[in-house]
C-alpha cells in the first residue's frame, strides 16, 4: 500500500522511543541500586549525562546505525540483563506465562 513507509516510520519512532526509555530509566534504577550496595557516590548531572550517551548509543546502534559487531553484542546482552532484573519484580507465574510466549 501506498501508506506503508509512513506506518514504519511511526513504528521505528515508536521502538527508539521505547528502546531508549528502557536504557535509560531502568539501566539508571539498576545502576543507582549497585551504586548504594558498594558505597559508591556520583552526582546527578554525571549520572544522567551518562545513562543519555548511554542510551543514545545504544538506541541509534540497535536500530538505525551501524555500529560494530562486539557493540551491539554487548547492548542485546544488556537488554538482556534488564529483562531478567524486570522479571525480579512480577510473581514467578507470570514470568514463566511470559517465557513461554517469547
């Protein structure tokens, strides 16, 4: 159809969106969490000036540059790891109900 294009392209926003919030607000939820477990102080404009480089990068490099092998890797790895810290937080059932549909 003649609209496609533009049906992907909100479908893109929307997934850069998304991926980015992801990377942001949960790798800084996890990050503060390990930073109060080891003691470890930073301020707040150092803190969110990395989580947006962070995000950005990985955001751009997930689904609209090309980035190197190693680097994309290690970001799925990431998203990864962010899945299984959600997953800490619904009951055991409905983790595995999610599981299952993946």
């Amino acid at each position: 159809p003649a609209g496609a294009p533009q049906c992907y392209k909100v479908i893109f926003g929307y997934m850069g969106f998304a991926v980015f919030n992801i990377f942001f607000f949960i790798t800084g939820a996890l990050f503060i969490q390990v930073m109060q477990v080891i003691s470890l102080h930073i301020d707040a404009f150092s803190l969110a000036y990395g989580l947006f480089n962070f995000s950005v990068v990985g955001t751009l490099g997930l689904l609209f540059l090309p980035i190197p092998l190693l680097a994309k890797q290690v970001y799925l790895i990431w998203v990864g790891i962010i899945v299984a810290y959600i997953f800490t937080f619904i009951p055991e059932w409905t983790a595995w109900v999610i599981l299952c549909f993946m």
